[in-house]
C-alpha cells in the first residue's frame, strides 16, 4: 500500500534521491523489495519540495504511475531541494479522486503521506472523523482513509501540537478506534521529519555527507540503513535521529508518546 521517502538536508537535484539509486522510489513503484502489501504502485504518485527561502513546499502529481510520466524525469534531474517528501501510490479503490487523493498532502509549511490502510474504512472512524470540526471535514482534498488521517493530523498541528507529536496522537487514535490499521505516517516541514512506524517497513539513513534519509524502505546497499521497529515514533533533523517506542492501545496500559522513555540519538557513522 505505497512507498514514500522524505529527505532534509543539502540541496540535492531530486533525482539523486528518487530516480538514480539502484532501487529508488521510482523502481519501487513496480519492483519493491521489502512492501508487504500490494506489489505494484501505479495508482498515483506526488513529490512536493521546498525552493531556497520559500517555506511553502510546491508539489508535483499525478494519477498515473511514476514511469508514464516523461516529464517528471526531466523535472527531477534538474529541480535541486534541501528538502523534499515523495510517495508512489497503490490505491485501495483504484482512480478514486485521481491526483487529488496521491500523496503528498499539503497544508502551510507541512507535507504529508500515509502508507498503509485504516481497516473498515469509512465506517470504523466515524466517531473519530465526528470529532473534526465540520469545516476540516468539509475541505477533505480526497475521499480516502489518507485524506481523513491527514486531517487529524493537521487539526493537531493548527492546535499548536509538533510534528512528532501530532503524528503520535494521530496513530495512536486511529488504531485505537480500528485496531488491525497499518499507519505508516511521514510528515515534513522542510526542517525536520516525524515518522511513524505502525505496521509496515520503515528505514532511515544518517548520510555521511549530511542529510537524513526517512523511506519505506533503503534505496541502495549502503550498510549505514537502519530498520524502524515497529510501534516506532521517528523525529529527525538533517544531522539527528531520535526514535521513541508507540504504546499499543490495546494494551492494558498506554504510555503516551510525550513520556515514553526515548532511545539515544543515533551516532552518524
């Protein structure tokens, strides 16, 4: 159910990171090694990025797959970004809102996608979804189970709430409501990355020359790609990683994010 990557770092032309490495978003959309559900991503696929001294990302999608799309290929070799978020999509109702419902979503400074699938979608956050105001629920960009998790996410975020946080609350709402949803969450404000890990692949690489790498699953070889454990909170900068264990909620006793025991930030080799 999709693939996506998020980058912070030095400008890198947009290719670097999605369409050269041997094993690159753009081959994941028909060929990904580690996707546990679906093998195809052609339902769709968006970059969005951010220009030198702009804080509001553009974007770039499309309804079709990845490799139809001749012109993103020119567009990538020669667009250069410090920051970027990227997904190729595998649709669970196919051509469902078109380009509208590909990833990323967008909102300010914020860049949004969600790998995975909320379980008995719409009915199973109906109460969830009562708790929006009328007018986020109103301007839903799509009709999908992505659109709707974005909009929490988002309220969260005009309440005050981190990125990290917001995300946090977000999964940990949603599986409480629909326990067996995958909730792979990736956001952006085109300084950090906050990442979730809730039932599918997630990797992060600490590149040697600076920059940080958050994706679905490595895009290379390199020996310096760290598996996400799952139930996983990820908040990272271009020199830091920081990963904090997500209470399932079905345990008997839930620990909120904002208070679990963090792991060290993880050393740059």
């Amino acid at each position: 159910m999709c693939r996506h990557l998020a980058y912070v770092g030095p400008p890198e032309p947009l290719g670097r990171l999605l369409v050269e490495p041997e094993h690159a978003l753009y081959r994941q959309s028909w060929a990904p090694r580690h996707q546990r559900y679906g093998t195809v991503n052609a339902d769709g696929f968006g970059v969005g990025w951010y220009a030198e001294g702009d804080p509001v990302p553009g974007r770039y999608r499309r309804a079709g797959p990845i490799w139809a799309d001749q012109s993103f290929a020119d567009l990538a070799r020669v667009v250069r970004a410090g920051a970027l978020l990227a997904a190729v999509r595998d649709a669970t109702l196919a051509g469902a809102d078109a380009e509208a419902a590909a990833a990323p979503f967008a909102a300010g400074p914020w860049l949004f996608s969600h790998n995975g699938a909320v379980a008995g979608w719409p009915g199973s956050l109906d109460r969830v979804a009562g708790s929006l105001p009328a007018g986020d629920l109103l301007s839903l960009e799509a009709r999908n189970d992505s659109a709707l998790v974005w909009a929490l996410v988002l309220h969260r975020l005009r309440a005050g709430g981190t990125g990290p946080r917001a995300l946090a609350d977000t999964v940990l709402e949603v599986a409480a409501a629909s326990p067996a949803s995958r909730l792979n969450l990736l956001l952006t404000d085109g300084e950090t990355i906050a990442a979730t890990a809730w039932g599918d692949t997630l990797w992060y690489l600490a590149r040697p020359g600076g920059g940080t790498v958050v994706a679905s699953e490595p895009y290379d070889d390199d020996p310096h790609w760290q598996e996400v454990p799952d139930r996983t909170l990820l908040a990272a900068s271009g020199t830091d990683v920081l990963l904090t264990p997500l209470e399932d909620p079905r345990e008997n006793t839930l620990v909120p994010a904002a208070t679990a025991a963090p792991a060290a930030k993880e050393p740059r080799t």
